[in-house]
C-alpha cells in the first residue's frame, strides 16, 4: 500500500546483499581462524563455498593464541579497559556531580574547560602527551596506559546532562534527613543513573580498547603490549601464521562485541543527543 | 520550504524515548529547568563552590594534565627548536610553520589528506544515509542484514587494518572476488593510484555502520504521519525519500557530518600498519606524518607545529558544526 522506493522483494535482496557484503571479510576471518596457516591462501583460488565454510574446524590456532605475546597482550587490554572504567567512572561521575548538583561561582569557567577538553582530539596531542610521560618515567606501565582514559571530558558532559535532570526535591529530602554530599551522590544520583553510567563506561571503555596510537607511543614492551599492537607486530613479521593472526583479530574483535551487544540499549542513545543537544 | 514544526515535535519525541527508558531520571527532566539554583539556595553558595571543587578536582587536573597542558606545551613547543650549534633551546618564532609549509612532503601531506577528506565523507555519509533509509523499510529479515552491516563496529581500527592488509595481498580475498568476474588481479596498496581508495574502503567498512546508527535514530524519530500524508497527496518515494526525510534528519546529518570529519581527520592505524605513508607519499595522512616527522625524522619541534596546524583544523570544523546547529534552533 504504502509505496516505498523499492518494491519490498528488491529492498529485501538489496538488504541481504548489502549485510552479506559488509560480513564476509569477518566471515572469512573466522574461518580461517578455525583451520591450519597454510590453508587461508590456498582455500581462495577459485572461490566456493569452501573458501568461508570450514567442515572440520580446529582450535589449535586459539590454543597457540594463548601461549604466544598475543593472549598476554589481550588480557592486558583488558586489564587497561577494565581499569579505565572503573576508574574514570569514578572521577567523570562525581566531576558530573560537582558540574549539576552545586550552584557556585566560576561554575560556567569549569563547564567550558570540560567542552574544550574532549573537543581537543585525543590522538593529536598523544605525541606531546607521550613525551610528557617519558619525562615522568611512565613508559611501559600499566599507569601510563590507564591515565588519559580516565579524564573523559564526553563521559563527563554525559552524565552532567542526566545528573540535571535529577528533581531537586530528592536531594532536598536527602538533606534533612542527613545525608552529606557524599551520601547524596552515592545514594541518590548514582543509583538513579544508571543508563547513564552504562553509557559513559562505554565510551571509557571502547576509548580504550580500540585506541592504537597511545599504546604504540606508551606500551611497546612484552609485559605492557596491548593487543592490537601486539597483533599489527605479529602481522607485520616475516613470516606470518595466518591462522594465528585471524584467531587474534577474532578474539579482539568477539570481545567489544560482547560488551557492545550487551548494552546495545545505551550504545547509540547517550552519543547521539549530546551531539544534538 | 518551511520545516520548523517538524524538528521540535522529533525533539519532543526524542524526550519522551529518553524518558521512558530512562526511568525516574529522566522524567523528572521537566521540573529541574527553572533557574538551576542548587539545593541549598543562596545561603550556602560559598560553602557550596568549596565541595564541588572537591567533587571536580580529580577530573579538573586529569583533564587539564592530559589533554589541555600537552595541547599549550606542543604550541610553545612549536615556536622553539634545539639547536646542536647553540646548545640547547632557542626561539624560532613561526619558523618551524614556515619550515613545514617549505617542506614538500609536508605539502604533498596537506594535498593527501585534503583529497582524503573530500572523497571519504561525503562517500560515507551518503553510504550510511541509504543503508539508513533501506534498513528502516519493512524487509525480509531486515534486523538481521542490518546487524551484519553494524558489527564491523566492533573490529579496533588497527585490528581491522591488519584484516584487510590480508585481504589486499595479492593471493588475497579481494583478488579472489576479481577472479570471480575474470578481472585481472590488482596490487591495491602497492599502487600508487589504488593505495589510498583501498584504505577508503577498510574505513568505510568500521565506519558506514556506525554513522548509520545516528541516522537510524534520526530517521525512526520523524513521526508516520507526515510520510502518509506525504503518500496520500501522490509524492514520490523518491522525492519523499530528498523533500522529508533527508531535511527531517539534517541535525544528526550535520553531527555525523562533523563527527565524521574529524574522525577521518585522525586516521593514522591503517597508514601505519599498512603503507607506512606510501606508496610515493599518497597515503601520507597528515596525522602519520605528524608521527613520522616525531619519530622516525626525529623533528619533534616541527612535529609539534604540525600537531598545532592538526588541532586548528579540528576546532574549526567543530566550531563550524555548533553555528550550523544553532543556526537550526530558530
């Protein structure tokens, strides 16, 4: 009835077409995670079904994953994500209070320096910033990779934009019944923001995890690589194991994917009106 | 054409959404707007200032240590140089720009990424702007294509640089699907024609399913009615498709727009894992030869110039996009 552009069946293969094309690199990834090196080449010329499908799959590429650099490196990105959300939560959150909860001078100053801080990009300064902490000893320290995760200008306007939306009369009642300031951002603001929280802890921590030239400039050692520097190394050896670097390329792809799928609810939603707003 | 009405009733709508699945938060929205007056009233206000500081202080000095002191030391640092001859630090005034614009790899640098800025976003944008519009039609199994064309989402930038350096090889995937239509194999990134197209397309592969979601949002947030209406009074589905919906989402267009821009602005993984700048400098992204010109040149004072001219860009093009938003308000 109602007349779209496309006739349903032909939205339909345009759609099927257009989601298989955009998956058939991870597809192909996987499989040949699943199955020896020096098979990832020959399965592709000619091309069939048998280049994406793999009849008998093998684990052995995940197994050599996880006594090589690149299962070390995994689970420090995570250990440097994981960190990061927990600690720049801390800190945006209650910096997000102190923006919404209080009326004081000087209140508008600290609000622009937050804006002008995440307008600045991040990846631009990393090169001056590294320098930095190589004057204050912080190469290849978990430290040094955690820091500019955790002073998140966007975490902070996000949670400022819900904590204002917080009615006054509960943090009134809060206070006479004797609550401190620090009771009222625990007890009432964090508990009644949690959307928001996830929200920003996803910002924290796909920062994080997808970022490559801060932990290139930061962490380059063997205790301190983080995955996909661990893997653009392996990658650009001599010699390279195919099946090895799809199962890294795998493993660090599953796992933001977990975490995004997870909360989908809040991935798009927090981004998308402070962009508007 | 007059669309003023539209765009609060979305706003509105918007609200809404956010209320519902906010919980309490969110709908209290409304009753906080008038004069923002903390808590405590008047009285307190001195005392007040005293424990927000406290509650700010972590993030002031993270932010200010980590984003803001790097920012002002790389633009000091860019008016200096070392000098073997004269021991140490002098003064140089604008000389490192003037160095950098006399540079003509610099130069090639600009030229690169100013190719790359007006092929990449308007390719993208357009891209997520369809697949936003096909995605939002009734199709056969239309959340599941959708999710395939959003998970690249989650593939890091350098992982998915790595990805495709497999699939450009010459024995690779893309020669493959070539083959498959008897074209003959092509280098992709040892060609200096080719090289920069096929970094285009790996981003655009992470990239369109993201500024597609934005686009998604935008589009479910402008109300049935007006496309029925739209349908009734006999207009296109083409037209409707540049007359309503394309006006209805121009606000998460421009934010994607700039998002986009600036993102791109920044690209340096696949550069670095894949060509290293080349081949013959078409690749050189200006964010990699920031890096090249610190580390493998060893000019950081210049290097520092260029990270100054990277962030100007940056905020002008963010300044660019509040004047566009604002003029839309009235």
């Amino acid at each position: 009835m109602n007349r779209r552009p496309l006739p349903y069946f032909a939205r339909s293969v345009a759609a099927a077409l257009i989601g298989l094309a955009f998956f058939i690199p991870l597809l192909w990834v996987l499989t040949g995670s699943l199955r020896p090196g020096n098979e990832t080449f020959a399965r592709l010329s000619p091309l069939s079904w048998g280049s994406f499908i793999t009849v008998d799959p093998t684990l052995e590429n995940y197994s050599r994953l996880f006594t090589g650099d690149i299962g070390r490196a995994t689970l420090n990105s995570l250990l440097v994500s994981v960190v990061t959300v927990v600690a720049g939560l801390a800190i945006c959150a209650s910096a997000a209070f102190g923006l919404s909860a209080f009326r004081f001078r000087g209140r508008t100053a600290v609000f622009a320096v937050v804006v002008l801080s995440f307008l600045i990009p991040f990846d631009a300064i990393a090169i001056p910033l590294s320098d930095m902490f190589r004057d204050w000893n912080l190469t290849n320290t978990f430290t040094g990779l955690v820091l500019p995760g955790i002073g998140n200008g966007m975490a902070i306007f996000l949670l400022r934009q819900f904590f204002l939306a917080i009615p006054t009369e509960l943090v009134e009642a809060g206070r006479l019944d004797g609550l401190g300031w620090f009771g009222v951002f625990t007890r009432i603001y964090l508990p009644l923001s949690r959307p928001a929280l996830i929200g920003a802890g996803l910002t924290l921590f796909l920062f994080q995890w997808h970022s490559y030239v801060w932990p290139l400039l930061m962490g380059t050692d063997r205790e301190h690589i983080l995955g996909p520097v661990a893997l653009a190394n392996l990658q650009g050896q001599n010699f390279v194991d195919y099946g090895v670097v799809f199962a890294g390329a795998v493993l660090l792809t599953l796992i933001p994917l977990a975490v995004i799928l997870g909360f989908q609810r809040y991935f798009i939603q927090p981004v998308s009106s402070s962009g508007l707003k | 054409m007059s669309t003023a009405p539209h765009p609060v009733a979305s706003a509105r709508r918007r609200r809404n959404r956010t209320g519902t699945t906010t919980g309490q938060g969110g709908q209290a929205g409304p009753a906080r707007q008038p004069g923002r007056s903390g808590p405590a009233g008047k009285a307190g206000q001195a005392g007040q200032g005293r424990i927000a500081v406290l509650f700010l202080l972590p993030a002031l000095i993270s932010l200010a240590l980590l984003r803001l002191i790097p920012a002002g030391v790389a633009l000091v640092e860019s008016f200096f140089n070392e000098s073997l001859l004269q021991g140490g630090r002098t003064f140089v005034g604008i000389g490192n720009y003037t160095d950098l614009i006399g540079n003509p790899d610099f130069r090639q640098s600009v030229a690169v990424t100013l190719v790359f800025t007006l092929i990449v976003n308007p390719v993208q944008i357009a891209v997520s702007f369809l697949l936003a519009v096909l995605y939002t039609q009734r199709a056969a199994g239309s959340k599941v294509w959708r999710a395939l064309v959003v998970l690249p989402i989650a593939v890091p930038p350098a992982v998915s640089a790595v990805i495709w350096s497999v699939i450009y090889r010459p024995d690779g995937l893309a020669n493959s699907f070539l083959d498959l239509l008897t074209i003959p194999a092509q280098p992709f990134l040892t060609s200096s024609s080719q090289a920069l197209p096929s970094i285009i397309v790996l981003l655009s592969w992470i990239g369109v399913g993201y500024w597609m979601l934005f686009l998604i949002a935008g589009i479910n947030d402008i109300p049935d009615d007006i496309h029925e209406a739209a349908s009734l009074d006999g207009v296109s589905p083409w037209r409707r498709l540049w007359s309503i919906t394309l006006p209805l989402v121009r606000r998460p267009l421009a934010f994607v727009l700039v998002a986009d821009t600036v993102a791109n602005l920044l690209v340096f993984a696949p550069v670095q894992i894949l060509t290293k700048g080349g081949p013959n400098g078409t690749t050189n992204l200006m964010m990699y030869d920031v890096y090249n010109r610190a580390y493998a040149i060893g000019d950081l004072h210049t290097a520092q110039a260029e990270v100054i001219l990277l962030v100007a860009v940056t905020l002008i093009i963010v300044a660019l996009q509040f004047r566009l938003l604002k003029g839309d308000d009235r």
